[in-house]
C-alpha cells in the first residue's frame, strides 16, 4: 500500500503538533472556504506560491461539508498535488451547490408538496449531483493515498455508533481503506436532506466490511476533538512520527478549528412552542428543522467547550484557535438554499468574520466574546501562519540533519 507523498515531515522531526478541523454546515461551507483561502494566501507570500495546506497539518479533519473540503484538499493530483488549492473551494460551492441543492419553488402550494415529500416519501434531495461530481473528481482515490493524514467522521446507522475513517487507523488495518468519494458521499447523507449511502470494503485477506452511514454530523459536526483524539492514540501507541512527544503535552498542540456559523441570535426557539411538539414539530418548524439544529450544534459547542476549557487550564490558550460567527439570521443560516443572493451573502459572511474580533466561547452563557488583545480573526491568522511556516522549516532542517532533532 503506497501512500502519496507528502512534504509534511513527521512532527518527531518538530515541536509542534498542527491540526485544522471544519465543521458540517452544508452551504455554509463557503464560510470556512473564505476563511481557508485567506489562510494558505499567507503561508503562500512566506513560503512560495507553490505551497497547499496539506503541506503544513498533520492531520485536517472534516464533517459532512467540511468533509467534502477535507479530500478537496489532501486528494493527489498525477503530479501528488492536491487537487484543489484553497482559493478553489468557494468558486466550487458557487458552481455546484444549485445542482447539489437544487432551490424549489417558493410558491406555497409546491412548499406544501416538498414538505410532505420529504416527511413521506424520502429525503429532500436525490443526492445524484454530488454522488456523480465526487465519483467524477476523486475516482478510485482511497483514504491512504491523502497527501496528509485525515479524519472524516460517518455514522453507521445499522451498527447505531460513529464511524470515523482515519488515515491512522488504515496505517494498522486496510478495513476502512475506502474510496474518498465513498466517505464523502457518507460523510454528507444528512437526515431528511440527502440519503444514506452504502458500500463495502476489502481487507488484505478479501474480507469484507460493510457500511451503512449517515452524516457524521449526528456524532461530531465539530470533528476537532476526534482529529485530536486520533493524534493522541498515536502517541499512546507509540508512533515512531510522534517521537519523545508526551502524550498529552496540549502546549506543543497547535489547532485552528473553523465553524460555519449558527444562528443562536435569532433564538428562534423556546420551551413554550417545544412543549406543544410532537414528532412532527420536533422535526419540522416552518423552514426550519429543530431537532437536527440541536443535536448538530449540541455536538460542535460541546466540542468547543471541552478543548477551550484544556487550553486554557494548561496555560496555552493560544495555540486554539475556533473562528465560528453565532450571529447569522435567516436565509443565511439554512444549509441547502443555493439561491445567487444566498451564495454571495455566505461569502460575504466570511471576509466579514476576518475582520472581526478574534473570539473564545463564554463557558456560562455559550455565546463568542472577544479576547481582550486578540486583534482580529486575520490577524490570528497571520499569527498562525507563521508558526506554521517556522514548523514547516524546522522539521525540513532537522529531517536533512537528524542529529538537530536529539
């Protein structure tokens, strides 16, 4: 099993540790694509117009969309680049998200229609767009052929348990060697919008496993803490990439986390109008979807909490980085409208959310506040982009000379 090759020197050869995560949020993947642009334009005007991403994080991890994002940027080229750069994530979301979520009539007669479509007779879409772009982007491309490691969550809605499809764990065993197109697909089947997706795989013995997922939303639409965990067993298991790495030494972690926004502003939902619900309430709300909005934005902020609370207990709040916007309203806030006003209202949302202050969740009332010093999300960026670069640098030099590593 021959992986591609990879520029990212292990981090036994550095002092850090790097991890960026995106989360789910259908669409409103524009957001964090804005923010990831910005990012690798920085590390481009330090280190050369040649250099992705995926050449400067041990691992990326992703759900649901920030899945799709993930394999956008670690799948290999013919020339074992990644396919995508950054700056192409937002040009694709504006050219396929209207096929991939067709937008419906707004009359309410045909509303009605989709409505009791979607409770009846299956999910809001077919999802036949995005099974064949990723058929036709990544092919036959598997998890272990990613220019870095990642880590996609799914949910196995037979087994009833998370699924989490990492490049550490094909390094031990080829079960959950699958195609990147399959995980995906997978990855992104969100309940009541796109339908659930089954494969199998083969292991070197021609066993074989089989899939039956659903969005790993439902598990952790905030994948940053499963990325961590994912790094953290190697550690424990004594990787040889993760050399005289303490295992949880969280001041040599250095983590970007990136949300693609919420719409808690607009507390569009209360104890009063929850207890009058049913199943049918529960599920849908007007243009809304109350049960999925819980259970997604329960698992990301639960996420956020646990990993700030770390960082800051240990006395390296700086290394973490979460740049979320809990401000959106309205059809900004939707996962699936793809009308033209939409599209570039999300893109707006993200070169605004650079220029806003850099932020940390209040651990008593859940919202974003502004850290005190921290100047703006760009300028957080910046800052970490040069960590990155020196990181980068330093483990090449000590790759070329190992003694510098002892």
């Amino acid at each position: 099993m021959e992986r591609s090759i990879s520029s990212v020197q292990p981090p036994a050869f550095g002092d850090l540790i790097t991890i960026l995560s995106i989360d789910g949020g259908g669409i409103r993947g524009i957001i964090p694509g804005t923010i990831l642009a910005f990012l690798e334009s920085e590390l481009q005007a330090l280190d050369g117009n040649d250099v992705r991403l995926a050449d400067y994080f041990d691992v990326i991890g992703g759900t649901s969309t920030g899945g799709l994002v993930t394999a956008m940027l670690t799948a290999p080229n013919e020339k074992s680049r990644p396919i995508f750069s950054a700056k192409d994530i937002v040009p694709f979301y504006l050219e396929h998200g209207p096929r991939i979520f067709p937008p419906k009539s707004s009359d309410w007669l045909s509303s009605i229609a989709n409505l009791v479509k979607s409770i009846v007779m299956g999910p809001k879409y077919d999802g036949k767009y995005l099974r064949g772009l990723l058929n036709k982007l990544l092919k036959d491309l598997k998890l272990h052929q990613t220019l870095t490691n990642v880590v996609i969550p799914t949910f196995d809605i037979k087994q009833l348990q998370p699924i989490v499809f990492s490049s550490y764990k094909v390094k031990k065993s080829l079960d959950t060697d699958a195609r990147l197109a399959d995980i995906c697909i997978s990855t992104s089947a969100a309940p009541t919008y796109l339908p659930a997706h089954y494969f199998k795989t083969q292991d070197k013995d021609k066993n074989t496993l089989e899939f039956n997922l659903i969005d790993g939303g439902v598990a952790a639409n905030n994948p940053t803490l499963v990325a961590i965990s994912e790094v953290t067993k190697q550690v424990f298991g004594a990787d040889p990439d993760f050399d005289k790495i303490e295992p949880l030494d969280y001041a040599r972690y250095l983590v970007i986390s990136l949300g693609t926004g919420t719409a808690k502003v607009e507390e569009k939902y209360n104890a009063q109008m929850a207890a009058k619900w049913g199943l049918l309430g529960w599920l849908v709300k007007g243009a809304s979807h109350p049960l999925i909005d819980v259970f997604v934005q329960a698992t990301a902020d639960i996420v956020d909490f646990h990993i700030g609370v770390i960082f800051q207990a240990l006395q390296c709040p700086q290394n973490y980085l979460r740049i979320q916007d809990d401000t959106l309203t309205g059809t900004v806030a939707s996962t699936d409208v793809t009308t033209k006003e939409n599209l570039q209202n999300l893109e707006e949302v993200g070169k605004a959310l650079l220029k806003k202050p850099m932020s940390r969740v209040n651990f008593v009332t859940g919202l974003y506040e502004p850290v005190k010093n921290g100047g703006t999300n760009e300028e957080a960026l910046k800052r970490f982009a040069k960590l990155l670069s020196e990181e980068r640098k330093r483990r090449t030099a000590r790759h070329q000379t190992p003694n510098l590593s002892s």
